[in-house]
C-alpha cells in the first residue's frame, strides 16, 4: 500500500502554477490508471486503486501548500502507511526545468509544503523533486528573485511544449517502477 501525495494550492487561480506540478502529477496518474473520481476526505481529494497489484492513494492536499502536511498526517495515522510507502511529488526551484530526481529524506530547502509535511510526519519519505528552476537561470538580467512570485506564477505555453507535458507523462507512466525501487529517472 502507497501513499502518492502530490503537492500545490486548490483552486482553479492556482490551476497552472509551477507549484501545482504535483497536482497536475497526481491528476496524470489518475488518469492514465483510470482511478475513480476524487473523494474529498482528511483535507484532501483522493482517489484509490491498484497499480501492478499494489494499493495507491492519490493525494491532493486541500488546505494550501503551507498546511500540507495535515492531509498526510491523517492519511498516514488512519491507514498506518510506513513512511518509507509515502512519495511527495513537489516542485524545485534548484533543479533545471523538467530534470526529475528522487530522494528519501533531507531538508525542505525553503518549500513549505515540506516544511509542513516533515513537522506532521517526518523527513524520511520519497520525494520526486521536479524542476522549475530559479528565474535567474531561465532570464537573462534577472538578479533579484522573488521565489514565491515565480513558483506562484504559470507555466508559460513555451514551457508547456518544451518539457512541462513531457514530464508529467514521464512520471506518471513510470510510477510502478518508483513504488518498485527501480532506477526510472
């Protein structure tokens, strides 16, 4: 049984937000496995079913990034998950756009979604980093970043194209290989 919690702020202003990439994750395998509809308990929307003989529950928070970590606390205490069966899917700013890279553990680097998960639950589940990058490194002249704004901001259609779809698809297709252990990004 595993417990896939994908990160971002409810509500439709926040839809295409680099911080929602988590959501739009969670959304992808939903229907890529053909999950049944949302149901909206323990502050969130989830869904469940089977992916290779394994139980999944989708998550999606529904108390804003900062508050994440109360949905998980209650999926977690209700359904005993270890915390090594839970993956948080969540934006990075200190990775180049479109790279994926996993991890158990570490700190939260300034993201408040991990902030608040690893207060509630703890610091040692699965996180799939995504990258959004650093404005700076994207424009050229940018010296002076507002994080919140840029994570807060949407994907530009240029992005959407270049690696945003890509790489929801290429999450969303592999999850059986990330719950396995196996070496997919």
């Amino acid at each position: 049984m595993f417990l896939i919690v994908g990160l971002g702020n409810p509500g439709k202003p926040y839809n295409n937000n680099r911080h929602n990439i988590g959501f739009k994750v969670v959304d992808a395998i939903k229907d890529i496995y053909n999950f049944p509809k949302y149901i909206k308990k323990f502050h969130s929307e989830f869904s469940k079913s089977e992916i290779d003989g394994n139980i999944i529950f989708l998550i999606k928070p529904t108390t804003f990034m900062n508050n994440s970590g109360i949905a998980v606390k209650e999926f977690k205490n209700f359904y005993n998950f270890d915390i090594n069966k839970i993956y948080v899917i969540h934006d990075e700013i200190d990775l180049d756009q479109g790279r994926i890279k996993t991890k158990i553990g570490g700190g939260h680097n300034g993201h408040n979604g991990l902030k608040s998960i690893d207060q509630l639950v703890g610091k040692d589940y699965n996180r799939v980093r995504v990258g959004v990058s650093r404005p700076s490194k994207i424009f050229e002249n940018k010296t002076n970043e507002n994080i919140s704004s840029w994570v807060l901001s949407d994907f530009s259609s240029d992005e959407k194209i270049k690696w945003v779809d890509d790489t929801i698809n290429k999450i969303s297709k592999n999850i059986s290989l990330l719950i396995n252990n196996k070496d997919c990004f």
